[in-house]
C-alpha cells in the first residue's frame, strides 16, 4: 500500500460541529483523506476470515517492512449482487459504501480504523487492522462453562461502552451489537465490527429533506413533533406481528411499511430453528412520513433528533421498539448491550424462542429471567441488565443520561474509564497469531476470477452430448 495523503487529524472534540462535518463527509466524501491506496492486483491473501452478507473478509499481507504483519481486507463483489432483485445490487454497494465511509471518520481505540481502500469496476476493498483472536462469542464459547465471570464481563461491557459512546457522540446508531461483531486484538482488549447496519441520525431541522447521497444507507424526511399513537392503531400493529397469515403476505407499492417482525414472520415456518446471529437486512431503509417523530436524548446532546423506522438488527438482540415499528434510535444499542451482557454472563440470549415469532413475542412480553441465587450472589450485574432491558426506550437505561449514565451503574464502580486500555488487564490474550503473511498465499483478485469462472464444458465425448 502507497500513502496517498498526510495522516488524518484527530477528529474535532466539539460533537454538535463534529456531528455536522461527519454528516457532510458522507454526503459529500473528500479526496484524499489520509488513507492508503491498495493495490488489489499485488495483494495476496493467507487465508479468508469470514464470509457475510457484505462481502468476504481476507488476511492479506502488508508490503515492505511491515511483511510480518497483516491486515484484514473486506472485499465486496459486485458481480455477485449483479443478478439480485432491481435496486438490492444498488442497495448493496450503498451499504458497502456507507461502511467505508464510517470507518473513515473513527478514531477511537475500541473501533477500527481505515486502513485503505480500493476499487475496480467489479470490486470495492477496504482494508482494516487485523484481529488476530476471534470474536466474543467463540471465546465464550471456549469458556469450560461457555460463560464468563463478571469480572470478565465488566471488562468487555465497559470497552463496549467506550466504543458506544464515542458512536452516539457523532450521531451514530450502531443497531447491530452481537458477539460476533466484537472482535479481540492481538492484546486482549476488543473493537466492534460490520458498520453496514448502523446510521447516521441527523439533528431534526425544518427544513429537513429526503436522504439521496449513495454513500449513506439512510432516507431522512422531514420530520413532525412527536405524538403519541392510537392504542387502536397500536393493537392493530401488533395483532400484524402475530396474527398476520400468508395469503396476506403480498404487499403493494401504496401499502404502509411493515417492520422487522412482520417481515421475517412471512417465511416462519413455525418450527423453524433460530439460527445464531443471523442479522435481519432491510433492502431499504423505511421512512413513515408523518409519524416520522423526532426524539431527544442525551446521545444527541439534547437536541431533537430524527428516528429510524429501519428494520435492521439481528432476531434475539433486536429492541422492542424495532418489532413494534415505532422507530428508534440510540437506546436500541443499550438494549443489546445488555442482551449481550445477559450472554457473557448466562450463556444464552435472554429471549430466544423456538422461532421468529415467539422470539418477537418474548422481547415484547417477558422479562430477563434470573435466579433467586444469583439476584443474591450478582446484584449489581442483574440491576444492570434489567435496567438496558427495560422495554420502554424512554425508560432504559442510557436514553436520559447517555453513556455517562451507563458509565454510572454501581456495576461498573471502580473502572477507570479514561485509561480502560492502560491500566485494565485483558482477561484473555490471544496466542501470537501463527498464520500472518510470511507466505506466498493467493491472489485476491484471482479468488474472484476462480468464483465466477463458468462451469467446465463437456469434454464433447458421445456420452457427455445432449439428446435430442
């Protein structure tokens, strides 16, 4: 990689201007800003790390000096989005483009940074520091009762709180918080992941317009002083969730948007298994015109901000604002946070069902479950998660005072939140990673040739022609 520009500078630490000039960087994105030009042809990658709906993530090796280190590419294929429905391909680059542009602002030690980019007219690469020790949840799953001890769960919900806070300062909602986006470095301490789903809440203005830069995956209409819905309309929505059959399923252009639940629910079998961590992509962003609401928190610095009526999230961390459809903001990332606290702690999501439905059904209905033992034994740790899990986002935990109210909780008494990558010990440290790049490893580019390579014909043997 060749550097193109000077480093960039530290991101301004006044948040309203800071807000502001994000939201014109991803309207407007800059030339030259500070990362490195890749050169896909000459990149070589060890291994691939992971597969997602977003593209395939490679270990590849840096240049020069630096060639007993790695980085991570994500590499996003458009030929492969190519033959997807009209306007999922475009949607799909647009989220791909979103990321891009939301790795290039973070400066924060729990996030990542951009390290690079790169595009060809079939891919687009971005390259990000390597994680050399998994994620969360495979290392819970390490755990000899696949469970961590509070302890350990404080360190990993204070960084987590680190990394969500600097997000809400600048405006944005993470809403994709799960384990398997909660990367380990090479030292032990963790950094979130997969910045697809989030978006960028813009302070409510008058004159507020629809969204239409291909770089943000968001879609902000002019929005209205909050009001309060009609218990009717309110019943009507959630008899939708669960009572809606198939024959009812086809939905025309004029018909009102529908929300995460209803939509996953068309294609419930009813005995379907939940798989783990599967993220539920909205192919567009919803806006609902006039009960587009405005909200006011904290995070925004107390100034009126607008809602996302997007169904994004992944099924047992989703918020209950997001099945009902009543638009969220900030808080949905408290509530999986502490969804991913009952994890650490417990081994399991607290509101897991035997299917989508009863998975929707136990997030609006059914408290986190704890018992008599460890209400006695954890106080503070189930104080905690029953505050993030409190099913009225205006009430949780984090939506008055933000991340200092979080910071507060007797749990996390004694953190040290200004030096947390100084002073606070990892409880886990990766092993030194073994497969960085000292290898010859294959091409990047040539791994997407091979992918779309067409099927091998017939050898023109009698056996192999076609009958007519």
């Amino acid at each position: 990689m060749s550097t193109s520009s000077q480093a960039p500078s530290q991101p301004d630490t006044h948040e309203p201007r800071r807000h502001a000039r994000l939201w014109r960087a991803i309207m407007q994105p800059a030339v030259g800003t500070g990362v490195m030009d890749i050169d896909l042809g000459a990149a070589r990658a060890a291994r691939v790390l992971g597969r997602g709906a977003m593209g395939t993530v490679f270990l590849v090796a840096a240049a020069g000096a630096e060639a007993e280190a790695g980085y991570a590419l994500k590499v996003f294929d458009k030929r492969s989005h190519a033959a997807a429905p009209p306007g999922r391909a475009e949607d799909a680059a647009r989220r791909a483009r979103w990321e891009v542009s939301v790795l290039s602002w973070l400066a924060h030690p729990h996030l990542p940074s951009l390290l690079g980019r790169a595009e060809t007219p079939d891919l687009l690469a971005w390259a990000m520091p390597y994680c050399a020790g998994g994620d969360l949840n495979e290392l819970r799953r390490a755990q000899p009762d696949r469970v961590f001890s509070p302890a350990a769960v404080r360190f990993y919900a204070a960084e987590l709180v680190s990394a969500l806070a600097d997000l809400h300062a600048a405006g944005i909602a993470y809403r994709d918080l799960k384990p398997e986006n909660v990367l380990l470095r090479a030292d032990g301490h963790v950094t979130l992941t997969d910045f697809d789903l989030s978006r960028l809440l813009p302070p409510k203005s008058p004159s507020a317009s629809t969204c239409t830069s291909a770089s943000s995956p968001c879609s902000s209409a002019t929005p209205s002083p909050t009001a309060p819905k009609p218990q009717g309309r309110h019943y009507r929505h959630l008899r939708r969730i669960f009572a809606r059959s198939e024959s009812s399923v086809a939905a025309s252009s004029g018909q009102e948007p529908h929300n995460l639940a209803w939509y996953l629910n068309r294609s419930d079998g009813g005995d379907d298994k939940l798989k783990k961590a599967k993220s539920a992509r909205a192919s567009t962003p919803l806006s609902r015109g006039k009960n587009h609401a405005s909200f006011r928190s904290a995070a925004s610095g107390g100034v009126a901000c607008e809602r996302s009526f997007s169904f994004v999230g992944t099924e047992e961390y989703v918020a209950p604002e997001v099945v009902r459809g009543d638009g969220h903001e900030f808080s949905v990332d408290w509530w999986a946070l502490g969804v991913l606290v009952y994890e650490m702690a417990f081994g399991r999501t607290p509101f897991r069902g035997r299917n989508r439905k009863e998975t929707f059904r136990n997030v609006l209905l059914r408290e986190p479950e704890f018992s008599a033992d460890v209400g006695r034994r954890w106080p503070d740790l189930t104080d905690l998660i029953a505050r993030l899990l409190d099913k009225d986002p205006a009430r949780r935990l984090g939506f008055s005072g933000g991340a200092d109210e979080v910071r507060a909780h007797p749990f996390f008494a004694g953190v040290a939140w200004d030096l947390l990558g100084e002073v606070s010990r990892p409880p886990y440290i990766p092993p030194p990673a073994d497969d960085i790049v000292a290898c010859e490893g294959f091409g990047v580019v040539d791994y997407f040739q091979k992918l779309h390579q067409p099927p091998p014909q017939p050898d023109g043997s009698p056996e192999s022609l076609p009958e007519f």
